[in-house]
C-alpha cells in the first residue's frame, strides 16, 4: 500500500473512534474553513479616503473586506492588490501602495509576503480587524477613471459602523485672522474644525495631513503651516510622523487643536477661481442621507457629538477586574493633580460579563472598553466639563483702541454705546504665532484698514515706544494679564490719517442702543488763551466758566507726552498749530517741554483735577503767518435741549446730548444729510 493510502487511512481510523468519525470529521473540517478569514480594507487616493463599491457598513463606504481564499496563492503584496484592484475596478496595480496598517509608513514592496489565513489572537495578519485595515492607496488618475458603482439597492440594510469616531481638531487661520472652516461643528466657534483619522491616507506624517486639509478646506497648498497648538510656537515638519491610532498626537482633543495656517494668495497663484466664498453659515435641522449611503461629509443634525472613550484619559489605581471597594482615579498630568473617586462595585454591576472561549463567564469578569467607558463617563462627566471650560479658559479678550495721529478713530465694531472708540476681539481670532504683525493684521481685517505697514501697535496707552512687529505677545491665558486684557488699559492701534479716511463706513448698527455704557471716563482739565486773555473753549461744560475745558484721556493717541496732547487740543479747538504753549497750573511759571511724558493713566499729571487746570495758549496771528483762513472764531455759545446721534447718520455732523455746550459764529448754514441723499 503507498504511503500516502496509508497514512490517510489511518486518518480516517482516528477519525472513526468518536461516534463513527461524525462529529471529529466536522471539527476537522471546520478548522480548515477557519483558516480562511476576513481581511479588511481602506482605499484612498493620496487626497483622501475612495468609496469602496462594496462596502460593508451603510455609515462608511470606505472600508471592505475579501475573504483570504480570493487571493491567489502565494499570499504577496502584488496578489492582494491585484485581487483588491479587481474588485474594485481599479487599472494599474502597479501604481497602487500597499500598507499593512494605517500606522505604517512605508508601503509593503510586491514580492513581500503575508499572513492572510489562520485567526490566531498571538499573531493576528494584516487586515484582520475593521479598527486596522490593510490600506490600498491607488492613483488619484486610476480612481476617476474606474466606472461608477451600481445603485446598492441593500445599502440601507447593511449593519452600522459603531466604532467611536475619533478626530483631528484644528483651528483654521488665513493670512490676517481666523477663518470660517468648512469642517467647523460648532456654530459659535466657526474657525474649529475636525476630520476623521480615517480620512487621512498614509503614511501619517506631516504632510499627508496637510494634504488632506488643503483638500477638505479647497486652499492652496502653498505657504501653508501646522502648528502643533495655538501658542504657535511650534511649527510641525512635513516628515514628522504622526502616530493618528494613539493618544498622544497634537490635535486629538477638542480644546488642544492644532493650528493650520494659510495664505489667501500665494505668490505666483491664486485659489482656484471655481471655489466660492463660503461666508454665510447654515445649521441642520435634521438628518440627510445621499445615495441611501451616510457620508462623513453628509448633514447630520446640529450638536456637538459627545465623546464616551474616556478609557484613554482616566488612569485607575488598579484593575477594573479586581474586588470591590472605594478606589482612587487621578487626572492625567494635563489636568494637574486633581484626584475624584468612584465606586468599583457599582460600575460592575452595570457591565456585562464576557464569556470566554469555554462559555463562562469566571469569578473576574472580562469588561469591554465601550461598556467600561460608557460607565465612567457618567461619574466623571463634572470633571470632564471642568477640564473643557479650564482649557477654554485661556482664550480671552483683546481690548484695543484705534487712533489717528489727531485723535480717536470710531471702530466698526464698538462694545459701549456711549464710546464707539473701543473694541475687542477673541485672542483665538489672531493667527499664530502670536506677534505684533500677527495682531495688527487681525485689528485691521476687522476695522477694514489696508496699509499695514502704516499702522503701528502701543502694547497700552502709557507706553512711549510702538512694538517692533516680530515682537511675541502673551495673547492667552489670565494668570499673567497681557496687552489688552483690560478695558482700561488696552492694546492701542494707530492707523494713518489717510488710511483711516478711505476705509469702507461701517454699517448702521441697530443693535447700538443695546450695548451697556461706559463708566470710566477721565480726563485732562486746562484753561484756554489767545493772545491777549482768556478764550472760550469748545470742550467748556460749565457755562459759568466758559475757558475751561476737558478732554477724555482716551482721546489721546500714544504716546503719551506733551507733544501729542498739544496736537489733540489744537484738533479739538481748532487753532493753529504754531506758537502754541502748555503750562503746568495757572502760575504759569513751569512750561511743559515737548519731550515731557505724561502718564494719564496715574493718580498724579498735570490738569487731573477741575480745579488745578493746565493752561494751553494759542496765537491768534503769529508773527509773519495768519490764521488758516477755513477756521472760523467760534464766539457764541448753544447749550444743546435734546439727544441727538447725528454722527452715526452722516460723519460731518455732531452727535449732542442734552446739556452739552456746541461753540457757533453765528452763521445759519443748511446743508443735506448723507443718508436722505
């Protein structure tokens, strides 16, 4: 008898031994079946995730499987992609990449071989889990030309994709300030964006996730940056490895996004002139599926998905399988040495065993990561908020006032009703890093001032010198308040005359009466005189003594020394700006020199108080020069009987409130406002 007869019919006598070989014939075969196993896919091209033609969940067409038999023998990368290439209408294997998993970072070379049978747990082979497929990356040419899939009729019947979606966040800035993404989730952060790990084809590095933002977001791919976080401080290079599947990659949570940068219009190139501006925002009120088939990209209604996988963020004391009791959790070291409690015994009691192999469940339950989450998730749900509002936290307020060399500049955007000069915005609204030029960009993208380069930026109203504009600014946080964080002391823009009269007039804000009122007002007292004695101020409030004015403090543009308050009373009363003089007190006998400093924001300058005014004189006719000849001597007095916002109608008229004292010469004058033209 051959061998090989012998050998099988000693086979089939073993086989025999237990009940007539039924039951041991069926084993054996059914181990063999099991050899054949799934394998899992993604395809991408180099911009992103390509819809399979065979998907297997009806909320994410990108990912399919083949059984292990489908590959011709041997098992190498150039079968795999052959057989996948086949079944996806896709021409040119050749061209196409092979990665075992979405962590690698080399493609697999053709004749590599592969472990495609047997379901080992030691040693699971490629593509044997839907978490981390075997990932074909085709070319993008290849892709288009492949004939459309047919209607799957059955999409609607196919199971859903449960896994916990886990993202990439990042905040979107242009050249001058934050921009609106198109992947934003919240509508009142606009500029926040996120996009599934998933979408993100390999290998994982620095420039494969620029290349699919510049894609989802439809920039240009030139000049633009990833920062590893809004301090900007930290900028990430194209061959840096981004390990997506951990815990630890810039831009894994919500309220420590990364920060991509871009410029609107790259040298030599412009954004394809096809892509529109997206700059009104739409909210869904409800799902909405294309082709029976969820997309990443389709609608869904408008929350803000909460997140359960807190396995990866709470560190225990000890393991979730061992006896009850009172344990202690602590916070990982980004949320500093905090710790809660909670009780092991209750948690169990709302998981369910897992049976092993055997069909038993064991004194010491096996818990599920999902269940273990969803359990936690409730008990630290206070924490979690805390940690979000704390990160959230270091964004603040950016208080700024605009100025011309004469005087204030009314902002576009203004925060009181009764002083329009003030503003603020979002320290998130500044592109890092977070520099002067970086803010004046963003003030002038918002007051819509062009000529950066005329503009200069004073860190407070008491500084002498403007920042140089590489100079770095402590923008976030409150521990250490930074420039601007105070409505008294803010960040002071000055903008050139001839720049600030060409800007766009601000629209008529309805919603100013609604604003809350400014409190602080302070100011510089003098007493004015011509030539000869004592002249009528156009800023007199007490009708008894008409010399005597005041002007607000903050109507002062820095710096502040005796120079520029010169400048502002001969703006304000409208003389000539020769053979003009400040004295300290009505004595006379201390002249303020042009170089002197004068800090308003102190207890203690000159013409603090009503009753120790300083004394600012003018020259009617200087000698060899006369007085330009459209400044009128303004001689009678009107004391204003009503409110009026004449201003915010037409800019060359007065606004007035009751009590307020206008200087006139007496001529009547009919002139035609702007808006009833």
């Amino acid at each position: 008898m051959p061998p090989s007869k012998r050998a099988h019919k000693v086979k089939n006598t073993t086989v025999q031994s237990s009940l007539d070989g039924q039951e041991e014939t069926e084993s054996v075969i059914s181990q063999t079946k099991s050899e054949h196993r799934n394998i899992y896919y993604r395809l991408y091209t180099k911009e992103g995730p390509l819809e399979s033609n065979n998907p297997i969940f009806s909320n994410d067409p990108f990912i399919s499987r083949i059984s292990s038999k489908s590959v011709r023998p041997p098992h190498t990368a150039a079968s795999l992609k052959k057989c996948i290439c086949k079944i996806e209408d896709v021409e040119g294997p050749q061209m196409g990449a092979l990665y075992s998993s979405l962590s690698e970072r080399e493609p697999l070379e053709d004749s590599a071989r592969l472990v495609l049978r047997g379901n080992s747990e030691s040693e699971p082979g490629p593509g044997s889990s839907e978490v981390d497929p075997i990932i074909l990356v085709v070319d993008k040419g290849a892709a288009e030309k492949r004939p459309k899939p047919a209607s799957n009729t059955g999409s609607n019947e196919l199971p859903t994709w449960n896994s916990e979606r886990e993202y990439i966040y990042y905040r979107l800035y242009d050249d001058d300030s934050e921009a609106i993404s198109k992947t934003s989730f919240d509508e009142n952060d606009s500029s926040l964006g996120r996009i599934d790990i998933f979408t993100i084809p390999p290998p994982h590095t620095v420039a494969s996730l620029k290349n699919r933002l510049v894609h989802v977001e439809e920039v240009s791919s030139q000049n633009v940056q990833l920062l590893e976080n809004e301090d900007g401080e930290v900028t990430l290079n194209d061959d840096d490895a981004l390990t997506l599947l951990t815990d630890d990659v810039p831009g894994s949570n919500e309220d420590r996004p990364m920060v991509f940068t871009y410029t609107q219009t790259a040298p030599d190139k412009t954004t394809t002139p096809e892509i529109p501006s997206f700059s009104k925002r739409l909210k869904a009120t409800g799902g909405w599926v294309v082709n029976a088939r969820k997309s990443d990209a389709s609608l869904r209604t408008g929350r803000r998905d909460v997140i359960t996988s807190l396995a990866k963020d709470v560190k225990c004391s000890r393991s979730m399988t061992g006896q009850g009791g009172c344990h202690a959790g602590k916070f990982p070291d980004s949320w500093g040495q905090n710790k809660f409690t909670f009780n092991l015994d209750n948690i169990l009691q709302q998981l369910e065993p897992i049976p092993d192999k055997q069909g038993t469940t064991g004194d010491a339950p096996q818990i599920a990561i999902r269940k273990t989450c969803k359990a936690l998730s409730s008990v630290i749900a206070g924490v979690e908020r805390l940690q979000i509002s704390q990160t959230k936290s270091e964004h603040r307020n950016i208080y700024y006032r605009l100025y011309t060399k004469e005087g204030p500049l009314e902002s576009n955007n203004p925060i009181f009703s009764n002083d329009s000069f003030i503003s603020c915005i979002s320290s998130k609204s500044v592109r890092p890093p977070h520099t002067a030029a970086s803010l004046k960009k963003c003030i002038c993208k918002m007051e819509g001032v062009e000529g950066l380069e005329n503009c200069a930026l004073y860190s407070s109203l008491s500084e002498r010198e403007p920042l140089d504009d590489s100079a770095r600014l402590a923008l976030r946080g409150n521990s250490e308040p930074g420039p601007g964080s105070s409505k008294v002391d803010p960040v002071i823009f000055v903008v050139d005359k001839d720049t600030a009269e060409k800007r766009p007039k601000p629209a008529n804000n309805p919603g100013s009466k609604e604003l809350p009122t400014w409190n602080e007002q302070q100011y510089v007292y003098y007493r004015l005189y011509d030539d000869d004695s004592e002249a009528v101020s156009k800023t007199s409030f007490d009708e008894s003594d008409t010399s005597l004015g005041r002007i607000d403090i903050f109507t002062i543009p820095p710096p502040h020394t005796v120079t520029s308050l010169k400048d502002r009373l001969v703006h304000v009363e409208g003389v000539a700006g020769s053979d003009v003089q400040l004295y300290k007190t009505e004595d006379g006998e201390v002249t303020l020199n042009d170089g002197d400093a004068i800090d308003l924001l102190s207890d203690d300058f000159p013409g603090l108080n009503e009753d120790q005014p300083i004394v600012f004189t003018y020259t009617r006719k200087a000698p060899g020069q006369t007085m330009a000849s459209g400044i009128p001597i303004f001689s009678r007095r009107l004391t204003a009987k009503g409110n009026w916002a004449g201003a915010k109608l037409d800019a060359t008229w007065h606004s007035m409130k009751t009590g307020e004292i206008f200087q006139t010469d007496g001529v009547q004058i009919t002139f035609r406002l702007a808006m009833s033209e």
